[in-house]
C-alpha cells in the first residue's frame, strides 16, 4: 500500500515542499529511506518504529520504503520524523488517507512519541502559507508561535504522535494558534542595555550616533577597559527602529540555525553578535559539512562586533570583505550553491599595541616600536579601508566615573538617527540597493555629495597630509553627508567635512 504526506524543508534561508511517500510490500523486513537524506533522516527509522509502538500503533514487519521527493536536493534533520510516521500508518490502514494532502507534517519523534522541536519553521511556513489546497501546517507546541508568524496559514500545535493522528482522523480535535503578529512585534521591541548607562566618552558616543545614522562601519581603539565592550553592545539600542519585514527576515535566519529562543514567536531587536577571536572562517562567514548561516549572516539587520580584532587569525578577517561590499554571502558546494543575506554594521575594537597602553597617559607601555608595527600588521589596510570611522577611546576619568550625571537614553539618540534615515530613504528613493549613506558607490557620492571650494580645500589638505587611499576619500564624503543629515542640512558643510576627516585622522601610521 501507498500514502503521501506533505512536508517540507530548507534549502538557505528558503524553503521548499517535500513529499514523502511511503509504501509497504509484503515482504522481509526492512526500512529504506530514498531521495538524498543525511544521516539524522536515516536514523529516523529507529525513532519512527519506537514512537509508532509507544502510541499504541502496530509497526509492519515488512518492506518499508520512504521516498524523500525532490529526490535530487539532499535532505537533512529530524523534521520528517512525523510525516514519515504518519505516512506508514497511513500506508497501513491505521489511520485514514483522506485529508492527507491537506496538511504539511513537520516534527522530530522521541521515542515515546513525543514531538520535539526542529529548527528552520518559520520560513517553512511562511513557504507554505498560501498555498491552494492546503488547510494548515501541523508542527511541535514549541515552534507553534514562531510558525504563527506566517499570515494565511493555520497553525495546528501536536504534542505527540497519538495527537497528531486523533486530528487527522477529526479535524475538530485541535484548534489553530492564532498570534497578532502587530503586537508580538511591538511588545519584543525591548531591549536589556541603554546608552544611559555609559559614564563619560561623549566623543565616543557621538562616532557611534554617527555611525548608526548612516549605517557605517567603526573601529574603536583604546586600552583595556576603557568602555569599548560597553559601547558596542548599546550601539544596537540606537540603530533605527526595526520594521515588521526586517524582523522577518532576522528571524527566519535565526530559525534555520536553530537559534530562535523556545516558545519565542519573533526576533524584534537588532541582533548583536560578538564572536570569539579564535572563530573559523566558517564560522564566520557560514558554510560547513552541513551548510548553516555564519555569524555575518546571524548578524544581518543588526551589528556585528569583534573584539580584540588584532587577535583574530587574517585569513578569517579577510574573507569578510565580500559580504561588507555585496551585503550578501554565497557558498558554492559541489551540489549546491547557497546565498544567505548578510547586511550588517560592523564594529570592531581593539588595544593599540600587545599591552594595551600606547598613548594611554595612566599606563606606561611596555611595547617595543617593532612588536607594536607588528601587532598593527595583523589587520590588513583594505580591510580598514573598509571601515569608515576610526576613533580613539581613552581611559575614563574618575571624576565622569564618579559622577550622577546620566547620559541621554538609547530612545532619544535613536529619535535622531531615525530622522536622518528618513532623509536618506527620500533622497535615495528609487535607487537600487541603496538604503542609507554606507551603501552609497562612488557614481551615488559624486551626484548625492557636492561640496564647496572651501570643503575641497580641506579634504586635499586632509588626504595629503594623512596620504589616505582614493576609497578613503569616499567614506569621509559619506560620512559627512551623514553629519549633515543629522543636522537637518541638504548641504555639507565644511564643518561636517572637518568631523568626517576626524574620523578617518588615525591612519595606521600615526599610531607609530
């Protein structure tokens, strides 16, 4: 006998209909899982028979065979423990066959048939969410809020394989999760930390409004606890407010890692990802013998921060540069060629030599001129061409440290930042990929970024002094285009050109 059972998978950050087909002849017995499945799918069988006899089900001794349909994309997890167990009672006559194509199966079994969570159901989901023919979407009690993000689609939460049988056979048994998606996401917006709470470094403070208003890359130099760490993490807190289709995609990525918080429906905060230095390119960039989004990508919408930059071995910071120009990571595999998004705001912080102490006017340091060139030599200068502010964090004095005074909140510099961003999306509106000033290419500077005599003159005097490269040319002009906007000024002024080249002044060769 023969039965089918809609499923489904991820291929990336997308998703993609699987039919499982499970057929059963009178013959030895055995279990034969077809159609590219890894070594968790192979397994299932030992999970499906155990939870089938747990639930009081009658397990064939016979020929089994499971088709995994599209037999030529490779299928991975523990998400077609469900559907297959359904699918052999079906095939069995033990349950009825009649609203088998009506509904998409997705779950892993325990033994005792209890359905446990699987990563990658929103974008499932949504995938499935309007498709003709299809009632509902049956998946573990754990994943039911994040699959209730998905509009048009009824979410029916199981909690074991008896359950999920009862409703096949009586629709009537369960009822769909049903979640308002405008107010999930408006009670997520909350986050832990607040900018309120960093004493002193208001110069530091204003790189960063800076930065966030024009969706830039910064670096942050300076000794060992200085308030680096502390900065970086707050700098989520100002970046403009996340929209509904931004969240979505944060979460859907989120999902497909496995990363998504238990019984959380949404990820409604810009992600903030701090890997370790000792991260693999991997790791960072995505990809592995199972393919998964790396820590560029976790971080898309968000920040990603990387202290102690010196310290993370070359190769993995050079191969950061395509996804900070294209905003995007592709893996090509011998089978497959995967993209995942990857459109983030660099942060990076590190000490100015091996101690931690050059120029640090409380500390003497201890390094020789050759063991600081050294240190330096480990960031390549493409790379921090890369990134548009560079600035200086010193030591906190005791007197700010000591002081009542508290700084303005997240929530007031994020007000800011949002009203310069609405000036750029009106200014950039009808472009191409160009959301904020970061995104801008050289054609975007020269037509949004006209200066006066006087500002040329400063910005020449500027370059050749510092001898700065023809990109870093472009990043002062976008910076200070940012500045203007945070002013409220359609033109750059010189005074904004003279804050830009500020943040460009710690040029590689003046650390020496």
């Amino acid at each position: 006998m023969l039965a089918k059972i809609f499923s489904a998978a991820t291929l990336g950050v997308n998703a993609y209909m699987v039919e499982v087909e499970a057929d059963i002849q009178q013959q030895l017995p055995s279990f034969i899982t077809v159609g590219l499945p890894d070594g968790a799918v192979r397994e299932s069988k030992e999970r499906v028979a155990a939870a089938i006899k747990n639930s009081d089900f009658v397990f064939p001794a016979k020929k089994i065979t499971i088709n995994l349909a599209p037999a030529d994309i490779k299928k991975e997890g523990a998400a077609f423990d469900l559907p297959i167990a359904a699918g052999i009672l079906a095939a069995t006559g033990q349950i009825l066959k009649d609203r088998f194509d009506e509904y998409v199966l997705l779950g892993e079994l325990s033994l005792d048939g209890t359905v446990r969570s699987v990563p990658g159901i929103l974008p499932m989901a949504m995938e499935i969410s309007g498709m003709k023919g299809i009632k509902g979407l049956l998946v573990p009690k754990e994943n039911a809020s994040e699959a209730a993000m998905a509009e048009n689609l009824n979410v029916f939460p199981v909690s074991n394989l008896r359950e999920a049988v009862n409703f096949l056979e009586d629709e009537s048994a369960l009822v769909p999760f049903k979640l308002d998606v405008s107010a999930v996401f408006s009670s997520s917006r909350v986050y832990d930390v607040d900018f309120s709470e960093v004493k002193g470094q208001e110069s530091a403070k204003r790189a960063l409004e800076v930065a966030a208003a024009g969706g830039h890359n910064i670096i942050m130099i300076g000794p060992p606890g200085s308030g680096k760490t502390m900065l970086a993490k707050r700098l989520p807190t100002i970046l403009p407010d996340m929209t509904i289709a931004e969240a979505l995609e944060t979460t859907k990525i989120h999902s497909v890692a496995g990363l998504v918080p238990k019984n959380a429906a949404l990820i409604a905060t810009r992600p903030f990802r701090s890997p370790h230095h000792t991260v693999s390119d991997a790791g960072l960039i995505g990809g592995g013998r199972i393919p998964k989004p790396g820590e560029v990508s976790l971080a898309h919408h968000g920040v990603l921060f990387l202290d102690e930059l010196a310290e993370f071995h070359k190769d993995v910071l050079e191969v950061m540069r395509q996804p900070m120009e294209e905003g995007c990571v592709t893996l090509s595999r011998a089978t497959t060629t995967l993209t995942y998004p990857a459109s983030f705001m660099l942060a990076a912080a590190m000490n100015p030599c091996p101690c931690g102490y050059f120029g640090d006017n409380n500390h003497e340091c201890t390094c020789s001129t050759s063991s600081i060139q050294r240190y330096m030599s480990r960031i390549s200068g493409p790379l921090m061409d890369r990134i548009d502010i560079h600035i200086t964090v010193p030591s906190v004095k005791f007197k700010e440290l000591a002081s009542d005074y508290s700084g303005e909140k997240s929530e007031d510099i994020r007000r800011r930042i949002n009203q310069a961003r609405n000036r750029q999306l009106e200014r950039f509106h009808g472009e191409k990929r160009i959301f904020c000033n970061a995104h801008m290419r050289s054609k975007d500077i020269r037509r949004y970024c006209p200066i006066d005599e006087k500002s040329k003159s400063l910005l020449q005097m500027a370059i050749t002094r510092q001898g700065l490269s023809a990109r870093a040319y472009d990043r002062i002009l976008k910076v200070s285009r940012t500045i203007a906007d945070l002013e409220g000024s359609d033109q750059i002024e010189t005074t904004h050109i003279a804050e830009a080249i500020h943040y460009r002044s710690l040029d590689r060769s003046l650390w020496l």
